[in-house]
C-alpha cells in the first residue's frame, strides 16, 4: 500500500514537472516592438479636447442646497462653499475632477472622471 502510495506521488510530480514549459519566449525584434501599437499613445480626441478647454482648470463652489424636510439640518435649505480642481487625464482623453466643500450638510470630498 504504502508503495502504490509513493510511486503514485513519484508519478504525480514527474508529470507536473514535465508539463511545465521551459521554453524562453523568443525576445521580439526591434522592428517588432515598434510595430506594435501601444495604447498609452493614443492621440487626444477633437471632443475631449472640447470639454478640456471648457472644464479644465481651478473653480471655486458657491453651493445652495434646496429645503429637505426630514433631512437633518435642512429642513430650511443650506449653503456651501468649495473648491473644485479639474486635470487632463491620460493623453488627454479623460478629465479628473477633485472637489472639497463644506456646507450646513457638513464637510464632502469627492472625485469624479469625465471622458468622451
């Protein structure tokens, strides 16, 4: 028993050594890599470049919040003030959007994307 027990085993982890490819994968030529399309290189679209040109840049938040009855602090409404930052993402076809504000709703942090 303790013999089918260890050829088994013996069989078990040659067969596992064996199935594993030890084969390099061959290096590609430099024509090769400068083929391939990279998608980091991607140009920034005529619509994003649209909306950067609106959107991007420093803004400052005036908020007023309408009257929520059963909300906690504003039952009456409220009003904030903040800041909200938006950058150029990735080859520009992405925008990020940071914003901090304080209101009569406490502090709020938050961060967004906008893409074509």
């Amino acid at each position: 028993m303790r013999m089918r027990l260890l050829i088994t085993t013996l069989i078990a982890v040659a067969a596992f050594g064996l199935a594993q490819d030890k084969a390099k994968p061959a290096a590609k030529s430099q024509q090769q890599q400068q083929a391939a399309p990279n998608p980091m290189n991607v140009p920034q679209v005529p619509e994003m470049a649209r909306l950067e040109k609106t959107f991007a840049g420093s803004w400052s938040l005036d908020e007023k919040f309408e009257a929520m009855p059963g909300m906690p602090g504003m039952d009456q409404g409220g009003t904030g003030k903040g800041r909200e930052t938006i950058k150029r993402g990735p080859n520009g076809n992405s925008l990020v959007a940071d914003l901090t504000s304080t209101s009569t709703m406490g502090p709020f942090t938050g961060h967004g994307l906008m893409w074509w």
